[in-house]
C-alpha cells in the first residue's frame, strides 16, 4: 500500500534511448523538410521528383514568350514524331504559323494547283490546234461574203422631211438602252454600220469587245477579230414581230432597252450564258440574280461543279460543308481554305469538324478542329486520346505532352479565352482543359516551380470552381497556396439530394502530388490518372 502512494518519476528530458534519431517531411512547393541526430539544426531542401520534366515545363514557358520561339518548337516535336499517330496534328500546327496557312494546308491535304492548271493548259491547247489552221480560212470567207453580199442602203423620203433634232428632247423607253453599248462586252456604236467604221469609233473606248479581253492573251483577241470580220445584218426587217424566232426577239428586244425581256426569253430556252451576259448589260442586279439561280436550278443535277460554283457565287459555302460525301472531307476543306471569308471560314470548318466527329473520324475532326482554331473542341478530342494512349506509370508525361501541344496551338492562333473576363460560375466550354492546366499547375508546385504553376493558373477563370469529395474548393486553395496575396475566397460546394455535386464536368478528385509515386494506378484506357491515384473522367468519352 506504500508503494502506491511514491511520487511520481519526472525526468527535465527525455532520455536518449527515447528520441527519434531523424526524420523527414514533404512540405507543399516540392520542399522536404528534416533532421538528424547530428545536429539540432532542421534543414529545408528543394526536392525535384522529376528533373527531366521541369526542365521542359521551364524550357516550354521561355519558348512560349516569343511565336518564333514557339514555331521552332513545333518543327522540333514534328521532327521526333515521325511516323508516329502525332506527326499529323505536328504538322498541322507548324502550318498554322505560317503566313499562307491556307495555301500550305491545301498543298498539305494533297491538292497541287500548278498540276492542275499544267494539265488544263495541255487540254486547252489540244482543243486549238485544230483551229488555228482555220482561222485565215475563216476571216478571208468572212471577208469574201461581206463583199458578195451589199447591205441595203435606207433610203430618203422625199415626200417627208425629216427634222435633225426630232430625238433632241426625246426621253429613252429605257435607261438601260441608252449606255448598252457604252458598256465593256458590249459591240459597236449603233451609227457604225460598216466595219472600217465601226472599228475606228471603239478602238480607242472601252466600248470594243477586243479592248475589253486584249488582256487575255492574243489568241483571244485573234479569235474576236475573226468572228467580228466583215459586215452583218442585225435582223431580218421583211419578218413580222409575231413570226420572229428568239434570236429575232432578243434582237429587237436589245434594240429597244427592254433587257428584262431578253433574259426572260434567253432563261426559258435555256440559254443561260446569254442570258448572264445580257444580265451585266443592265442596271438592275436582280437580273444577274435571276439568272444565276436558274442556271443552278437546271444544271445542278448534270455536273458536279455547279453545285461548288453556286456556294461560291453565292459566298454560301454551307451546302458543300453539310451535304458533301464525307469520304470528300479533304476536298470540301480545301474548298474552304480557297474560298471561305473571315469567320466564316472558322465556322464552316467547324461545322466539317464536327459532322467527322459524329462519324467517328476524330484524327480528321481534329485537323478541321486545328484549322478552325476551336481550341475546347480539339482539347476534348486529345484528352481523350491521351487517356485512351497513356503507358502504364506515365501519366505526368502524358499530361506535359498534352499541355505543350495545346500551348503551341493556342500562340499559333493567338487564342483568346473569353471565359477569362467573366465572374459568374457556369458550364465552360474549355472545363477538361482548365482541369488539366489544374493538375499541371500541381505537379508544378511540387517540383518547386510556383512560379510557372501560377502562370497556368491565370489560364483558368477566376469563377471556375473545382471540388474534392469532401465538399473542399481544391481550387482555391491551390490558388490561395500558390500566392499569398491572392486571396481567393473559399466556396463551399453545392449540396444536392446524393451529397456534394459539382456543377462543371468532368469530375476530377484532388489527391497530394506526390501519392503518384506511390501508387500502381488503374489501366489507363479506363481513366486519366490524376496525383494521388485518383480519377480523372474527361468529358469527352471515346
């Protein structure tokens, strides 16, 4: 009973025996912390878990600062992939840079302009050798027939004097009769009858077909001169109006300004080159309009071209893109890049991407997505292929990859976020790639790259909100880590009937940076791994 009432043994330390000997500790911002039997001093020592991959984040970010910086990493990364599946988007974004990034990427598509026009310059001149020994023989038969054949000469009314200012006041039936002939394409003056005459009174205006395609080349301008060698009759005078054929009408309606007229006749028989040309000669458009639509109504069954000349006649180019055959995606695409204006081009390529898309062709989806510079809808398509391609133990690769070809692509086409301006929280377009740029800026903090890690940071809206299981902002707090100053409020998540919901997708679970070292991780065709062996779920599922 003594014994139980002893004090108590109080020792001013610890003794030897009982003390840890060393110890060490990760710390956030890659530092580990520790201490040793040795000395009493705790020591703070910068640890890189991965010093070939910081070494390209920090290279990667210098390069980024300067486009031509950027351009020759791109050349580089085409260069070493090579006959692998990323050497097309390489390639495509090393286009982008160039300043005929059109011109390139329809050379790229397989399409050679030079071939096609050699090949049409050998056609043409098989079509004219077998004119050109005609063309003396025709001239000197034109010639022959204009002398045969007298024009009649009008002849005065010697019962009736006619005024010399009789049409002095007189107002024209139609204004457009009036320049018919004053205009380029047009034929001679109606006082030339003869053709010396006629000749002389246009060589030196733009009325004269000849001056009007003497550019063209002389063999052109020779082939003019022999359709218009020698004299002509207009019509024929001794046939009534209401026997006259259509030749005879258009004749008289031209004579008489009513061009409308002349058209209407022209489109009913189908003649529609006629009909475009009379079109020009007339003030109002809609006849050039009306003409056109006609011409495409009939003849966009009987050759394949006619419905490409309607888009681009009409600058609607959006036919092509949602009805052509998707085995022809390369040609409508070079379609685009020839005739496609401002944003328009952007939309209409698109709107290609996503009709490929839909068929499953995401490495074509891709390349339109690329030319478009729609930077969420080929994002989505590289997440998932990196999550579909990721090697075993190899994610924060994969993840550096992914990040280096959208910052690549993003100075190629100068992109612009518009979500970084806005304070209110709602389903961003560019939610997968933010919670990319999220992981990197982890794996960078850890490496002891804050700095770096900020500057991806800045690249996701300031409303953007990521959340842990247990209802944490992840993303605040990272931020909030990361800069002292900033000062990011703490949001709670919304709380729904099955617990903490999160209102962007995809759902991604924030895990220490470093529990990757450690952890095996789950088949990669199943899911992005993300730091700490959690689960990253794109949006997009292949």
């Amino acid at each position: 009973s003594t014994a139980a009432f002893a004090p108590a043994l109080s020792l001013r330390r610890p003794p030897k025996w009982l003390a840890r000997p060393c110890g060490a500790a990760f710390g956030f911002g890659g530092r580990l912390v520790h201490f040793g039997a040795q000395s009493t001093a705790v020591g703070v020592t910068a640890f890189v878990g991965e010093p070939e991959l910081a070494r390209q984040a920090q290279q990667l970010e210098a390069l980024l600062q300067d486009s031509a910086q950027a351009a020759a990493l791109c050349r580089e990364r085409l260069e070493q992939s090579r006959g692998s599946a990323q050497e097309q988007s390489w390639e495509v974004l090393q286009i982008l840079f160039e300043p005929d990034a059109r011109d390139r990427l329809i050379r790229f598509l397989g399409f050679d302009k030079e071939a096609v026009r050699a090949r049409i310059e050998e056609l043409v001149r098989g079509a004219e050798a077998p004119e050109a020994g005609t063309e003396a023989e025709a001239e000197a038969e034109a010639n022959t027939e204009a002398e045969a054949e007298p024009i009649d000469e009008p002849v005065a009314d010697d019962h009736e004097e006619m005024p010399s200012d009789l049409f002095a006041g007189a107002v024209p039936l139609d204004a457009e009769a009036e320049d018919f002939f004053s205009k380029p394409g047009g034929s001679a003056a109606p006082e030339s009858t003869a053709a010396p005459e006629s000749t002389a009174a246009t060589a030196g205006t733009g009325g004269s077909v000849a001056a009007s395609v003497a550019a063209d080349g002389g063999d052109d301008v020779q082939a003019l001169r022999v359709a218009f060698a020698g004299a002509f009759r207009i019509y024929d005078k001794r046939k009534d109006v209401a026997l006259e054929d259509a030749d005879g009408l258009v004749t008289r309606a031209v004579l008489l300004g009513d061009i409308a007229s002349a058209v209407s006749l022209c489109i009913a028989h189908e003649r529609f080159a006629d009909a475009l040309v009379l079109a020009t000669c007339s003030a109002d458009a809609s006849l050039a309009a009306r003409a056109q639509t006609a011409y495409f109504a009939r003849r966009a069954r009987q050759a394949a071209y006619v419905r490409l000349l309607h888009g681009v006649a009409t600058g609607d180019l959006g036919d092509v893109v949602e009805n052509a055959a998707l085995g022809e995606w390369d040609e409508v695409l070079a379609l685009l890049c020839t005739y496609a204006q401002g944003d328009q081009f952007s939309a209409l390529c698109e709107a290609l991407g996503r009709r490929l898309e839909a068929a499953a062709s995401r490495d074509s989806a891709a390349l339109c997505y690329l030319a478009a510079g729609s930077l969420d809808r080929v994002a989505r398509l590289w997440i998932a292929r990196a999550a579909a391609r990721e090697q075993p133990n190899a994610h924060v690769q994969a993840v550096h990859s992914l990040v280096e070809k959208v910052s690549v692509f993003r100075s190629a086409v100068a992109f612009v976020d518009p979500a970084l301006g806005e304070d209110a929280a709602h389903a961003f377009a560019l939610a997968p790639l933010y919670d990319v740029y999220v992981e990197y800026a982890q794996f960078l903090a850890a490496q002891g790259l804050a700095a770096i890690a900020r500057q991806y940071l800045q690249r996701v809206p300031r409303a953007y909100r990521r959340f842990m299981p247990n209802g944490e902002d992840a993303l605040a707090t990272l931020r909030n880590r990361l800069d002292a100053d900033a000062d990011v409020p703490w949001t709670p998540a919304p709380i729904g009937a099955r617990g903490f919901e999160q209102p962007q997708q995809p759902v991604q679970q924030h895990g220490s940076v470093y529990g990757q070292y450690a952890a095996a991780g789950m088949p990669a065709a199943q899911h992005f791994a993300s730091p700490g062996g959690t689960t990253y779920q794109p949006a997009y599922q292949p």
